[in-house]
C-alpha cells in the first residue's frame, strides 16, 4: 500500500490576469489530500463523498487518473481511499491536490517511472478534461510545492509570514467568472486590457520583493491587485466583508484567492496578529483556516 499527498495553493498575485497571458504568484499551503492505493481485485475509489467503483461523476479526477495510468502500467483493480484538509470548490486547489496525489501514489504503487514534471503535466491535462478549462498553475504548484511566478515557472523564495484563508462558503463557479471578465473585456477592452496587465506586472515587481521577504511590500501590492480584482467584477459583499476584518484585526493584507465571486480570500498576517486574524474571521461567521506556505509539494507519507 503506498500514501501520497500533495497541497493546495492560494494565489498571492493574477488570477484572471494569468488567462490572459500575464504573470502571477503562487503558494503551496499546508493544507493537503491524502491518497491511499493499495493493489485489488476491483476499482473502489472512498471519500467523503461516497465509496464508489470507476466514477466519472461523484470521482471524476480519480476515475480519469486510474484510466490514464492504463497508458504505462495495465491495473485490473485498485482500492483508493482520500481524505482531505482542503474545502471542495473554494479555489484552494482541492481538484489539483487529489489528482497530483492520486498520479503519484499510482505511479509508485505500480513502478511507472513518471518523473514530476510528468506528473504536472498529466494533472494539468486531467483537470482541463473534466472542468473544460483549466490553467496549469495548480497542478504545477501541487506538484513541485513553494512559491512559484507562473508561467515562467520560476520558484520564489519560501513565505515565513502566517497565512490566515477566509472561505465564505459561497459556491463560486471558476468557469462563469472567467467568463464574466471576458464580456467585460469585450465591451472595454482598453480599461479591462490596461488593468489586467497592471496586475501581471505587479507580480513581477513583487517577485524581487518576495525573495527578500519584505512583506510589507507584499502586502501593499496585494492590498492594490484586490482593488483591481474589485474592478474587474470578481469581488462581492462576503468576500470585502472577510477582506476588512481580516485588515482590521491587524492583516499584513487580504485578498480575494482564486476565481472569486465566492470562495475565500487569503490574509498574510505576522506571528502576533495571525490569531486576532483568525478570530476577526470567525466572527463574520466565516470558515478561518491558519496555515502555512509549505516547500514540499508532492511526496510519499510513511
Ligand atoms: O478559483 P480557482 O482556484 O479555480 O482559480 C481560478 C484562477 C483563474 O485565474 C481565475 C482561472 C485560471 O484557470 O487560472
């Protein structure tokens, strides 16, 4: 029997800017899927959602995964079980996670040789067969784990600051928000082009900044990309409501992660303020989630 797991991510600078092309900033967290494999005379694949054989609906990753493994190695049965720290659909990368952790822990249990950039890559390709759309960012972020600046793939120094998550609980469809911003582009393809592109250099101003672990820089430029996630109609009442209290109770800064529309936000916060963070979160009634970058993206647990 093998365990594996792999993070999920948040995103510190340019989702919506990174569809277009632009840079963005992305962090590995320590939250994580754990996938367990052990070799079966049938496919039964266990979660919180179910127990279920080959599924493409309630275990969509999974099921593709196993199917794509075939390729290397023939698995006439496997028994898979998940569990997971991360929210399902909240654009904390839970998708990416389990099929990062799923591909390795099948490519060990059954010797198929696959290296991590090959690991990545068939992830990347799973989610855009299941979702329709899907940037290589959180795959890639699961699978090699630290802060990355994508799409040049260059990995970042580690963030030593407290990551405070507010999830607000509200489904947010990835695929309608993406899609909202490109009407809104379509009708003002200066304005939408100008800050879209302004949010892609602020990820590479702040590459310098995260490598010298100056994270009131950070901060300041993560305050300034949430102003323009606000401006391009991604933001919405419960996530400003967790943005301000995560400011108020003493916050480095807070933003939206991901698609927005619903989902979370992230707060970087210091050693002494990340409880008052935490807390100011709670209070709205919100889920608050304490955790850490973490440099180690896919491995094996003992
Ligand atoms: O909410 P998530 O974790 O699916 O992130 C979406 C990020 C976008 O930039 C909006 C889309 C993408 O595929 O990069």
């Amino acid at each position: 029997m093998i365990t594996c797991s792999a993070p999920g991510k948040i995103y510190l600078f340019g989702e919506h800017a990174v569809v277009y092309g632009h840079s963005a900033i992305c962090c590995a967290i320590d939250l994580r899927t754990r996938v367990q494999a052990a070799k079966h005379d049938s496919f039964i694949i266990g979660s919180v959602l179910g127990t279920t054989g080959l599924d493409l609906e309630v275990h969509p990753y999974v099921s593709k995964v196993i199917e794509m493994m075939q390729d290397y190695k023939r698995i006439e049965g496997v028994r898979i079980r998940i569990e997971s720290e991360l929210p399902v659909g909240s654009g904390l990368g839970s998708s990416a996670a389990v099929t990062v952790a799923t591909i390795q822990a099948l490519n060990q249990l059954y010797a198929c040789g696959l290296q991590l950039e090959d690991v990545a890559g068939m992830a990347h390709s799973i989610e855009r067969e299941v979702q329709g759309n899907a940037s290589p960012t959180d795959t890639y972020v699961s699978t090699m784990g630290g802060v990355m600046l994508v799409p040049e793939r260059r990995k970042l120094k580690g963030l030593d600051c407290q990551i405070v998550i507010g999830n607000t609980g509200k489904f947010s469809s990835t695929k309608e928000l993406v899609s909202n911003v490109a009407k809104l582009r379509q009708e003002f393809p200066e304005i939408i082009d100008t800050i879209l592109g302004d949010i892609g250099k602020m990820a590479h101003i702040a590459e310098e900044h995260v490598n010298r672990k100056d994270y009131g820089t950070i901060g300041k430029l993560m305050n300034v990309n949430q102003g323009l996630l606000d401006a391009i109609g991604v933001g919405g009442a419960e996530l400003s409501e967790l943005v301000y209290a995560a400011r108020n109770a003493g916050a480095i800064s807070s933003k939206i992660t991901g698609a927005g529309g619903g989902g979370c936000i992230v707060a970087l916060a210091g050693r002494e303020d990340a409880d008052e963070v935490f807390r100011a979160i709670k209070n709205t009634g919100a889920q608050a989630i304490l955790t850490r970058n973490t440099h180690e993206g896919v491995r094996m647990e003992p």
